[in-house]
C-alpha cells in the first residue's frame, strides 16, 4: 500500500515522492513536461530523496529536454484532414457521412476512411474510432501475448487496454493482471512487443534491479532501441495530470 505523497524542491525542480514497502529507490521523469517522481522505501528519508535527485540531476534534466523537444500532435476534431498515426504509420482521416454504422477502413495505405451516421457529432466520430483502435491493437496483442508467456513457461495472464497518462503498461503481479495502454496503438508494432515483454518480466522480478534488466536483455536483446523509439514518438493530446 502507498503511503500518500507530498512535494519536496531539490535544485528548482518539484518532486513528488511517494514511499512504498519496496527495497530500492525508483526516480522516473513522465510526459508530457518532465515531471519527476520517486517511489521510495517507508524508512528513506527526504534528505536521502534529495541526494538521489541531486547525484541524477544530469539524467533528470536530460529526460525533461527529450519531452520538450519532443513533437506532440495538437487535439484531435475527427474531421476530414487530419493526420492519425496506426503502429507508426500516419494517415489521412476522410470522415463519410451517411454510413448504416459507424466504422474505420484503410485505404490506399495512406488514408484512414471514417464511417459514421449523418450528422455526427465529434464525440460520436471520436467513440467510433477509438473503438477502432481499441479493436485493433487487441487484434495484434492477442497473439503477442499468447506467444510470449508460452516463451515464459507461464499461464496466459488476465489482460486489457485502457488508456493511461504515464504508462505504456502496467503489471499486478499478485492478480496476475497487465493493462496496455491505448496509446500504443499509434507506435510501431515492436512497441508493444516490448512493452508485453517488459511487464511479463516482471512477473519474475518486481523492480527494475539488475536481474530485471538481465531477464530483458535475454529474451529481447534490442529492447533498449524499442524503447527510445517508442518514447521519440508523438506525443497524443492528453489533458495530463
């Protein structure tokens, strides 16, 4: 169980630490403007926070530059024009009015073709494609995850997709539960391989501790080049937290 966190400023900078029943430290700067959080044991101190944050300072400000650099699409109408990403690919929407029912079709490899009911408004067009995504992305997880936890000698896990702010993925060890992030849906398809991957592994090891990183390398060696493709992709309009 957490315990509820607070902010501390270590050279400028807000953090928002929270303390957990865990062995180690764990720093993480988040989208969309490198806010930084550290999830620390019960007993460690603010003043041993503050040292963590001090002596990774270099890497923090490197991480916060990344996400203000970083290109983000601006907020979505759904309207004949506009440009959508499909694992890595971006297409044009043509919205066609007058469909029985709403749905998507590819066509052409460059334009996305968006079904709906005359006079559509743009919360219906939005719930018809993102139930596209959403039907999509479990299309391509399905057997991913499937192929994977046969790779880990492990029963096929509990999973779903819902849309998060600061995750690609999320694993409960103890329900034996992953959630993946809708999000992936616009990355290359080897985005969510390795973030399947990623938190299968952690049904091994629960912190990101050297072992973590070990089991990773073994079973997808390339996993450090996945992940800097999938956090240099756009990033989607979200009202963050």
């Amino acid at each position: 169980m957490n315990i509820e966190g607070h902010k501390i400023t270590v050279g400028g900078i807000d953090v928002e630490v929270v303390r957990k029943p865990i062995k180690n430290l764990h720093l993480g700067v988040y989208p969309p403007n490198g806010r930084v959080r550290v999830a620390a044991p019960v007993g460690v101190s603010d003043e041993a926070v503050r040292l963590a944050v001090v002596t990774r300072m270099g890497w923090i400000k490197r991480q916060q530059s990344k996400f203000g650099t970083q290109p983000r699409q601006t907020e979505r109408s759904y309207v004949s024009g506009e440009s959508h990403f499909f694992f890595g690919q971006r297409y044009r929407l043509n919205v066609v009015s007058g469909a029985p029912a709403g749905r998507v079709h590819i066509r052409s490899g460059q334009t996305l073709d968006l079904y709906v009911r005359s006079g559509s408004d743009q919360a219906t067009r939005e719930r018809v494609f993102q139930d596209w995504y959403r039907g999509e992305l479990r299309n391509r997880a399905t057997p991913l995850m499937a192929t994977w936890a046969k790779a880990f000698d492990i029963d096929l896990p509990w999973w779903g997709i819902k849309r998060m702010k600061t995750k690609w993925g999320t694993c409960n060890i103890e329900a034996k539960r992953v959630w993946l992030n809708l999000e992936l849906v616009k990355k290359p398809p080897l985005c969510l391989e390795y973030v399947i991957v990623h938190e299968l592994v952690h049904f091994f090891e629960r912190n990101h501790s050297d072992r973590f990183v070990a089991l990773l390398d073994q079973k997808l060696p390339q996993w450090r080049l996945i992940r800097d493709e999938l956090n240099a992709a756009p990033l989607s309009h979200e009202e963050w937290s």
